[in-house]
C-alpha cells in the first residue's frame, strides 16, 4: 500500500512540474491569475479538482 502512495505522489510531482517546465511564463501567469481569485472560489477550484480525482480514480480501479 505505502508502494502505492508514494508512486501516486511522485505522479501529482511529475504532473504539477510540467507547466512550469514547459511553459513558465504561462504557469506565471496562471499563477498571478490565481492570485486574484477569492477564497471561495479557490475553494471551488480545489473541489473540483478533488472530485475529477476521484472520479478518474474510481475508473482507474
């Protein structure tokens, strides 16, 4: 189980690298965009983000 969480981990830290290797000047300005977003809707992005992963989870397994 602890093999699984940790190549889960290492995935979301490929994932959330590959903007700002890629394109850092866009992952900036996504960045700044965010930035601006109240906490409410922070909160949203973060909901939906956590339902998508899950939902991909549920048709992975």
């Amino acid at each position: 189980m602890g093999e699984v969480i940790l190549a889960a981990l290492a995935l979301v830290l490929v994932f959330e690298g590959l903007l700002p290797f890629l394109s850092p000047r866009v992952w900036r300005r996504v960045f700044e965009q965010a930035l601006l977003l109240r906490d409410g809707q922070l909160r949203f992005v973060g909901l939906l983000s956590m339902l998508a992963g899950l939902l991909l989870l549920l048709f992975a397994v």
